[in-house]
C-alpha cells in the first residue's frame, strides 16, 4: 500500500488547512485511515482516525476543531483543521492499516506533510 498525501502549508493562528492522502489500493482493503503528526522533540501521536464499522476518533487536543472523513470511491482520507493552534504545528502522516489474513494489521505510512500555524 503506497500512501500519497498532500496539503499542509503555513497559516495563521485561527486559521484553517486541509490534508488529503490518497491510498494507491481499494479502500475496501483497508481496515482504517488516519493521520499522526509529530513535533520537534516529540513522539508521533494519533491526530485523528476512522475506521469501517466504527466512525471517527479524535485526540483529545482536536476535538471540535479536526474533522477526519474518507472518501471510500477514491480511497482517499480527508482532515479539515479549523482554528488552528501554534501547537497543532508538526509533521503529519497519513496512515493506512491493513488487516491481513493471518488477522493481524499492517501498518502503512505516507510521506510527511508540514503544517506550520505562526503569526
């Protein structure tokens, strides 16, 4: 599974961004999509999810301000960020897992993409 994402950039505090990725398999292969970011000095952390049959999941620090979707046609995954933070700033990955027939996932990752929020 190869992941392509896309989006990002720089912008204000307050302001908002969108990240897409795009799954280079069907979408009804893949278990769930995500993206992770990670800041300087941190550990990569899960932003936000969504897996078939289970819906959306948000870090706490998101919450009422990301908005995950997945477009199951396009495998592609979707992340609308409003009211960004200067702490949302960080390196985001899309993610893939895939449920393989031994039952366990494999995880998949996409080129990061920088989101910088900076007056």
């Amino acid at each position: 599974v190869q992941l392509q994402a896309s989006g990002g950039g720089l912008v204000q505090p307050g302001g908002s961004l969108s990240l897409s990725c795009a799954a280079s398999v069907n979408s009804s292969s893949i278990t769930s999509m995500g993206w992770y970011r990670q800041a300087p000095g941190t550990q990569r952390e899960s932003v936000a999810s969504i897996t078939t049959g289970v819906g959306p999941k948000y870090a706490d620090s998101v919450k009422g301000r990301f908005t995950i979707s997945r477009d199951n046609a396009k495998s592609t995954v979707h992340l609308q960020m409003n009211s960004l933070k200067s702490e949302d700033t960080a390196v985001y990955y899309c993610n893939a897992a895939q449920l393989t027939p031994l039952g366990t996932l494999d995880n998949y990752w996409g080129q990061g993409t920088e989101v910088t929020v900076s007056s």
